[in-house]
C-alpha cells in the first residue's frame, strides 16, 4: 500500500520528467532550427505544386523544429502571405503530421544510458565555445540528452502509480473503452499542446514493469493524440484572417476524418492483433512500439487522404469565407506567427522589403513621367503609394527589430543589420518621388518648356536612373548576385554623377545665354540634384547586400 508521500513524490518525479520533456524538445528543436537556418529557408522557398514534395517539406521542417502545430501556425502565416495556395498549404500539413512522428522514433532508440553523457557534452559546447555554430550544436545535444533523461524520469514516477491500485482501476476503465481511451488522449495532447510530447508521455507508460497501459490500450490513445494536438492551430486561429482559420480547420479535418476511419478498423482488428505486429518489428521494445504504431498510423491516413486534398480545401474554404479587407494599407508577407521561428521570419521580411523596392522605385519613375507630362491622376498616385511606403518602413523596421531580439545564425544576423540600411535607403528613394512631384507643380502641372538640349538631358538621366534602379532591386533581390553585378551598379552611380555634374554647367550656360529662365534653371538644377541622390542610395542598398 502506497503512502500519501510516495504518491506525491511520485506525481513531482512524474511533473518533472514532463517539464524537462518539454523543454528537451524546444532546446533541440531550436538548436536544430539555428543550425538549419539559411537551408530550412531554401527548402520552404522551394514549394511548388508538387504536392509529393510540399508533403516532404511539411515533414522535413517539423522534423528540425520537432512540432507539427508550430509547422501549421507557419503554414497560417504563409497563406496570409498569398505563398502558397489552400491545396499546397494542406500537403505541408500532411508532411508535417509525419514529420511529428521523429520525437516517438528517437524516444524508442531506448539509449537513456548514453543521456548523461550527452547532456555533459551539450553544456561544455554552449559554455565554453564562443562560436555560435558550435553553442547551436550544443543546444542540440543538450536537447537530445534531455530527451531521453526526461524518459527516465518519468518512468520511474508511473513505475510508482503501476503499483497503486485506484489508479490501475481508473486508468483500466478507460482503457478498455477505445472511444474513452481515444478522449484521454485528445485531452492529454491538447493540455501539452504537443502530441510529441503527448506521445512520449505514452512511451514512457507502456514502458515501465508492470506497464501502467499495454500496447493495445494505447493504440487508441494514439488516435486521440492527433486530434488533441490541433488545439494548438484552432487557437492560434482565432481572430486571425480566414486563410490561417482554413489552415487549422485543414489540420482538424484531416487528423479528425482518419481517426473515424481507422479507429474502427483497429477496433474491428482487434487490438492483440496489432500488438503482436508491432512487437514484432520492435521486439522488447514497447516505447518503440508505440512509435512504429504512430508513423504507421500517420503515414497511411496521409497516403489515404492525398487524393482528396482537393476537395478538402474547397471544403474548408466554404466552411470560413474570405471577409472584405477594412484596412487601407496592409503587410503582405510579415505575420506575428512567422516570429516563433527566426528563420522563416527573416525569408518573410526580405520578401516584404521586395514588395517596397518595388513600390518605391516603381514611384520614382512614375514621378518623372508625370514631371514631363504631369496630371492630377499620376500625383495622386505618387501621393499614395508615398503613403503606403512610409506605412512599410515603419512596420518592417519594428518587425525587424523583433526578430533581430530572437536567437539568430550568424547569417540571418548579418541580414537582419543589412536590412535596416536597405529599408530606410529605398523609403528614402520614394520621399525623392515625392519632390520631383512638386517640381512638377511647380511648373503649374504643365509640361518643362525647356530648350531642345535641356529635354534630352533630362531624358537621359532618367533613364541612366531607371536602369540603375532596376539593377538595385536585382541585385537585391537575386541569391545569384555576382561580383560584376555590383561592379555595374557602382560605375553607374560614378557616371550619373559625373553626367549631372556635366549638364548642370550646361544649364548654367544656358541659363546666361537667356536660353532657359531662370526660374525653370533652379527648378532644373534641383531635379538633377535629387536625381543624383537616388543614384547614391541606390548604391547604398547595394554595399548594404554586398557587405552582409
């Protein structure tokens, strides 16, 4: 008969190993996020309608950053970005319903002897390394070491609840039942918020001596597991838009929709049937059992599901509608759940400041079209999109302070410094939009009455200006970037100096020959003078990108 103190004894042991499970898995899936960094990025910008390799890249990432929710509540942020389609976005989440099965599978590796000594190895690499690849490494270790000391920990605290019998009974009445059982893991994983680490929890009750649940009891258990783990992006959901709504309803349906299927067909096996398929690939292993049963399970319900992803989407989008946008102005790319995962944010904001390259260089040339052919419609254009690239530099700039407080590579930290320089410098461009505007009323909106020569000037540097504004945002946006590419940029901006140096003392002779008035030279003089000052920030965002 157990005593009042070895029973809470037991349940801190039990709390414990819980904790440590957990912060096992965000330490190692963090470290091996850091580590993966710059190639995780490369992987998600590689999507495309391939829904074989959406779903490897849904596994693959939940795999590094071991949690399928944390993968869905990216997918809701890539949706909310327009990067991938309902239909791409539900074979992400598929990939990552198997990639969730890696916690399960390492756990069942059954090497809790070696822990100490990872542990002891994590904590010398992030203490005493100062290189931050080497402490990522480290957080990965220490991890992993954590991971299987938690399993040790907690199967020492249910080893004492086998013993104890009104839990045996209570855990017995529902075990028996699958629908119960199933509930007991829909609750298990949804106050976890982890089904990985739902399922560890699992292992570590099949695995002590007496098993505090045998095998085909916590088949059942599984099932529920799925669907407790969506919690997570049904929380994450509400009060977003109805694209990150559609995503957590996707990851709902599917893991719903394969439990009513297969748990039946389990029930109608029987559960002695399974057990004794899965203990022979695992052999007097039970927590690897369990992790056989899981992949099996989650890995099959995909297979089952791909041919109806379609209509699964169309059913999720009649399910939330789109609602009319009431925001004026609006960010495509950058959203608060890309922030939990420092690397795919830093691939969001280089996308949003792609977007404000484009607006601001865009608004350059439209100003100096209107400049030679002004109108009403062209300026309230320029006035506009003026607006709305404020409205960026402001948001990216607080979003990339935000991100620049989370724990970066050494890569996506050089990034991050060079992006501020490029978003003040391209918002900088737009304010010369502005002027050249002005320059245009100032001539009371009618077209420059210059001399022939003063006009082909004027149309020269604007288009020297349109091509080294073009070859910026190339640069800028192109991984491929090349030494020559940058070589070409710097000897334009040299020679839009020196053209406008040229034809400001032709102005100026002109303006003594009583060719120009004078009113229209200084208004002349002044739009070279911002012209040049586009060319150098151009150039600023290119030694920004070349230095990082």
């Amino acid at each position: 008969m157990l005593t009042t103190t070895e029973i809470l004894m037991a349940l801190v042991q039990l709390l414990g190993g819980i904790g440590i499970l957990l912060f096992g898995m965000k330490l190692m899936g963090d470290g091996l996020e850091l580590v993966a960094g710059s190639k995780m990025k490369s992987i998600l910008e590689g999507v495309t309608s391939n829904p074989f390799l959406a779903l490897l890249v849904g596994a693959l990432v939940t795999a590094v950053i071991q949690s399928s929710a944390a993968t869905i509540v990216m997918v809701m942020g890539f949706l909310n970005a327009k990067l991938v389609d309902g239909k791409r976005a539900f074979y992400i989440i598929m990939g990552a319903n198997i990639g969730t099965t890696i916690t399960a599978f390492l756990i069942g590796l059954d090497i809790g002897v070696v822990a100490p000594v990872l542990i002891f190895v994590g904590a010398l690499l992030l203490m005493f390394f100062k290189k931050k690849m080497y402490n990522h490494v480290g957080m990965v270790i220490f991890g992993f070491g954590l991971l299987f000391f938690s399993m040790e920990t907690m199967k020492e605290g249910m080893g004492v609840f086998a013993t104890w019998d009104p839990f045996k009974n209570a855990l017995s009445a529902v075990a028996d039942i699958p629908v119960l059982n199933m509930l007991m893991g829909v609750v298990m994983a949804a106050a976890l918020q982890s089904s990985s680490a739902g399922v560890a929890i699992l292992q570590s009750m099949v695995s002590t001596d007496p098993p505090v649940m045998l095998i085909g009891a916590a088949i059942f258990n599984v099932f529920g597991q799925n669907i407790g783990t969506c919690v997570v992006s049904l929380l994450a959901g509400l009060g977003s838009d109805a694209s990150a709504k559609r995503a957590a309803v996707s990851n709902l349906l599917l893991n719903a929709i394969g439990t009513i299927i297969w748990l039946p067909i389990c029930w109608l096996i029987g559960a002695p049937a399974i057990s004794t398929v899965v203990e022979a690939i695992a052999p007097g292993n039970p927590a690897m059992q369990i992790a056989v049963f899981h992949i099996s399970f989650n890995t099959l319900n995909t297979l089952l599901m791909m041919p109806f992803v379609k209509y699964l989407a169309q059913f999720a989008e009649k399910i939330i509608k789109d609602k009319a946008p009431t925001e004026e102005f609006s960010l495509q790319y950058l959203d608060e759940r890309i922030l939990n995962t420092p690397a795919l944010a830093v691939l969001h904001a280089q996308k949003e400041i792609e977007r404000m390259a484009h607006l601001a260089c865009d608004n350059m040339v439209l100003a100096m079209e209107d400049y030679f052919d002004p109108s009403v419609e062209k300026q309230e254009r320029i006035k506009k999109t003026e607006e709305m690239v404020n409205y960026l530099n402001h948001n990216i700039t607080d979003y990339l302070i935000r991100i620049q407080m989370c724990d970066l590579s050494e890569e996506d930290s050089a990034t991050i410094g060079s992006m501020f320089h490029v978003v003040n410098d391209f918002e900088r461009i737009s304010d010369h939009a502005e002027n050249v505007m002005e320059y245009a009323q100032i001539n009371g909106n009618e077209p420059p009455k210059y001399s022939e020569d003063a006009m082909g000037e004027l149309r020269d540097v604007q288009a020297r200006i349109k091509r080294i504004l073009d070859d910026t945002i190339a640069y800028f946006t192109n991984a491929d970037r090349t030494q020559a590419d940058a070589d070409s940029i710097v000897e334009q901006e040299e020679t839009i100096d020196e053209v406008v140096q040229m034809y400001r003392g032709n102005h100026v002779k002109r303006l003594s020959g009583h060719k120009c008035n004078a009113q229209l030279g200084m208004n002349f003089i002044d739009l070279l003078t911002d012209l040049e000052r586009v060319s150098d920030h151009a150039t600023n965002i290119m030694w920004a990108v070349y230095e990082k």
